[in-house]
C-alpha cells in the first residue's frame, strides 16, 4: 500500500485551497449565471416576477425578430475591421522590427489607446465625429471637403465605428506581430538570400508563415470580441443609431433584458449568439489544423 508523507499532505491541502479561489469563483459567477439564463431562455421573466416557462417560444421570436437579424448583420459588417487591423498592425510590426530610432516610443504610443478606458475613448470619437464642430469634420475642411454627421448617418455610422474599433485594438496586435517576428530566426533570412530570394518572397515564404500561429490567435480573440460588442456603440450611439444601423447583438440583447426587461426573451438570444460565436470558433480551429505545419 503506498503511503504519503507528512510534508505531501499538507502541500496538496495548500495547493487545493489556492485551486478553490477560483474554482469557486468560476462556479459562482460565470457556471451559475449560465445555467440560470439557459433554463430562463425558456420561460418569461421580467427579472423580478415568477419564472413562466413557455418552452421554444422566446427562440422562436428570436428567428422571427428584424432588429435581431439586422443587429446581427450590423455585427458581422462592422467585423470587417478585423483583416483591417490585421494588416496595418502587421504592416506596423515590420517597420519597427527593422531597428529605426525611437521605436520604443512608438510603442508606448500605439499602445496608449489599448490601456485606455473604452468609455472614455468612445466619449473622445463621439466628440471627434461631430457633424457641427467634430475634429474629423475639421481636419476635412482643409482639403474643401464637408464631412457628414458621421453617427448620425446610416451610410456612415458603421464604418466610423469600424475606424474607432481598428485605431483601438491596433496597438494589441502591432506587439503580438512584433514579438512574433523578433522570434523568426535570422537564419532563415540568411538562407533565403543565399537562395536568390528578394524581400517579398521571404515576406511570403518566411515571415507570414512564422507569424501564423499569432494570426490565428488574432482572428480567434478578435472574433469572439467583435461578436460581443457593446460599450462603444452604448456610449456613442446610445439609441442604436438612425434607423437601427449601429446596434450590435450584445445592444439589443441589453437592450431587450434592462430597457424592456424581457430577461427570458434577452437569455434566448444570448444562447444564439453564444452558439454563433461557438461555430465560428470552431470553424478556425478546423481550418488552422489542416493549414498547419511542423518546423523541424
């Protein structure tokens, strides 16, 4: 029979209190809520009366909802800032890899944006793209170029989100890339030039390769955050914008939960989402594995 020691024991007593912080923190903030909202999916609940369960019916109305389609629509438009920020992030991370003067400040200065409270960034661009006195409207004057009310404009409310979104994550990604090229051996360089290989082929033989595993993390990270927008379009169009253009999922959702407490109805899209988020995910994770490769 095998015994253990003293000092053994009273290690794995120590080591089971420091995993029960956040064991018990997962299970009583994240594992609770869930399963409350999955059972509340399927009933009607105002969030303070009883719990009336209806079965199918929310998910039902959920299918059949156009601001539910079209907040859906508006979210997988305004993901489009994702292969935007991909490439100037990765376009910004190979200028300062090359060793140019005052790169660490250049860093600290892309950087700012991502420490920054969303709330107040999303105050600073709801200022900027003012239609009357905004600094983008200003600095468009100069070339004899009237802006428009950009939030106040269906054609153009989405893609000055999408600008705010990209200026904000740019910074994230740029170090991710930057790390990950300072990671590529030279060697690799060095060979390829011995080979009579110029500066683009190596960019697409070596550096993207190498980089492939960050870009994937990029995608992943990237769309399950844009999937889940809300502070910004809360705090610059709190209304949803005109005619609906700007609410995202995650807006109608709280919209529908706290504006006109439809917890029941708001649980049920939540799930959808959830799910959307769930495949996409795993669609990634399918492509990255057949597109993978071994260094040897």
């Amino acid at each position: 029979m095998k015994t253990t020691s003293k000092l053994y024991r009273t290690e794995q007593r120590y080591a089971y209190l420091f995993i029960a912080a956040p064991v018990i923190g997962f299970l009583i903030f994240a594992m609770v809520p869930l399963i409350y909202s999955i059972y509340g999916a399927f009933t009607n609940w105002d969030g303070l009366g009883s719990m009336d369960f209806i079965g199918l019916e929310n998910f039902i109305n959920v299918f059949k909802d156009e601001y539910f389609y079209k907040s859906m629509f508006n979210t997988i438009y305004m993901m489009l800032g994702i292969p935007i920020g991909i490439v100037l992030a990765l376009l910004l991370a190979l200028a300062l890899n090359r060793g140019i003067p005052g790169t660490n400040t250049f860093r600290v200065l892309y950087y700012i944006p991502v420490i920054s409270s969303i709330a107040a960034i999303s105050i600073l661009w709801q200022w900027a793209y003012n239609g009357d006195y905004g600094l983008v409207n200003q600095f468009l004057a100069i070339f004899g170029v009237e802006g428009p009310n950009w939030l106040q404009n269906t054609s153009t409310v989405k893609p000055a989100l999408i600008i705010m979104a990209v200026w904000k994550g740019l910074g994230y990604t740029m170090l991710l890339y930057l790390a990950a090229l300072q990671s590529v051996p030279k060697s690799f360089y060095e060979a390829a030039k011995l080979d009579g290989a110029n500066a683009f082929k190596s960019f697409w033989h070596i550096t993207l390769p190498m980089v492939k595993p960050v870009t994937f993390f990029i995608i992943v990270t990237n769309i399950i955050g844009g999937a889940q927008i809300f502070t910004e379009i809360n705090v610059m169009t709190p209304t949803g914008g005109p005619e609906f253009s700007s609410a995202s999922v995650v807006f109608y959702i709280w919209q529908k939960a706290f504006g006109n407490f439809q917890l029941g109805y708001a649980s049920a899209m939540a799930l959808v989402l959830g799910l959307f988020i769930f495949i996409i995910t795993l669609i990634q994770f399918k492509i990255n594995e057949k597109n993978s490769f071994e260094l040897d």
